[in-house]
C-alpha cells in the first residue's frame, strides 16, 4: 500500500513540472557589450564580499579545484554565441578599490578590474563553501555540498550590482525530499562530486543571467 501511495505521488510531482511553463528570459547583457569573466575565488574575508556572510568554520578550496571549476565554466560560456573577455589570476591580483571613506569595496573593484579589461560588465563567481563527497556514485558516508554566488556587475560609471545568482546545495537522498524528484531523475539516481554539484550552480547562473 505504501508503494503504491508513493508511485502516485511520484506520479503527480512529474506531471505538475512538466505543466510548469518556463519563465521567460530576461534581457541583461545587451549584444554590443564587452564582458568579462573572473576567475573563481573563494572570499576570505568580509570585505571580499558582494552579499552574504563567511561561515566560521569555512574551508579552504584548493587553487587546484579552483583552476577546475575555471576550466568548466569557460567551456559552458564558450558553446555560447556572446563573445567573453576571460580574465586571469594576474588580471585580478592587487589592492582593492577604496570608497570616499577609504573602505575596502569589492563592487569597485570588480568594476575596475573589468575596465582595465576593456570589459563594461562583469561576471564574479565566488564559492564560498564546499565540501566533497565521501563514498562513489551509488552509496556515500557523507554527501557533496556546495555554496557559490555569481554577480553580474555593470562595470561602468557608477558601478551596479545587476543581478545575484546563488545556488546553496547539499545532496540528500529522495526519501527525504520527495520534492527533489525531477532533481533525483536529472542526476541519474547518483551521487555527485563537488565539482559536478558546482557545475549544476553554473548552469544556473547560465540560464539565469541569459547567457
């Protein structure tokens, strides 16, 4: 009886998102503008940041990792008909930008870093946690789990923050959420890595920035 309580249920999840209709994409990068792409970096302190906070126990990501998430990120953007400006660990490198008070700001410097591109947006990923599956594909001791922002910033004068896209996630099994259906299909019925959970936050902001 519980079985057959569950297939309906299953039943009726898919075909309310299937009757779900797609929002309609929105229009923030305008064809004629140079953008720039940051490479991850993984904010350490406050003032590094656009929004949100530092968990106390934060831990460090690899520049291996980091270098990793680059790579996937470029390769989504590049199947993309936009032309991108993407920038290197050597192009971000420096002091930040100061406010009128003399304030550490990172919207600042971001725009700055974009300008001194040639670029009149940019887009900054930041992960800010992440932790990486125990066990394989079929079975884990513990999951992967993901925190990672990316900002689309409009690098001209004054600098604006145009949009945030953030995506917190930590696998769980679909007993404990029935609502992850169509998540649980899409994965295959698998564990993922941590990079493979980032990628679906890129994808995200792919589709949420329009790009």
């Amino acid at each position: 009886m519980f079985f057959r309580h569950f297939l309906l249920a299953l039943c009726s999840l898919c075909l309310l998102a299937g009757c779900q209709k797609a929002p309609e994409q929105q229009r923030l990068i305008m064809p004629d503008l140079v953008v720039a792409i940051a490479p991850f970096t993984q904010p350490k302190q406050t003032n590094e940041l656009l929004s949100g906070f530092i968990p106390e126990d934060q831990q460090p990501v690899s520049e291996e990792t980091l270098a990793k998430m680059d790579t996937l990120f470029r390769d989504k953007l590049n199947s993309a008909k936009h032309p991108y400006v993407f920038l290197s660990d050597a192009d971000i490198t420096g002091d930040m930008a100061r406010d009128s008070r003399g304030r550490r700001n990172a919207l600042m410097t971001w725009a700055e870093r974009a300008r001194a591109a040639g670029a009149d947006m940019i887009i900054v990923p930041q992960v800010i946690t992440m932790q990486e599956r125990v066990g394989g594909k079929a079975g884990v001791v513990s999951a992967a789990a993901v925190n990672e922002d990316f900002y689309l910033i409009d690098a001209r004068e004054p600098a604006t923050l145009v949009m945030r896209s953030h995506f917190a996630e930590e696998q769980k099994p679909l007993t404990s959420d029935i609502t992850k259906i169509g998540t649980f299909f899409r994965r295959g019925g698998s564990w993922l890595t941590a990079l493979e959970l980032a990628a679906e936050g890129m994808d995200k902001a792919v589709e949420e920035f329009g790009l």
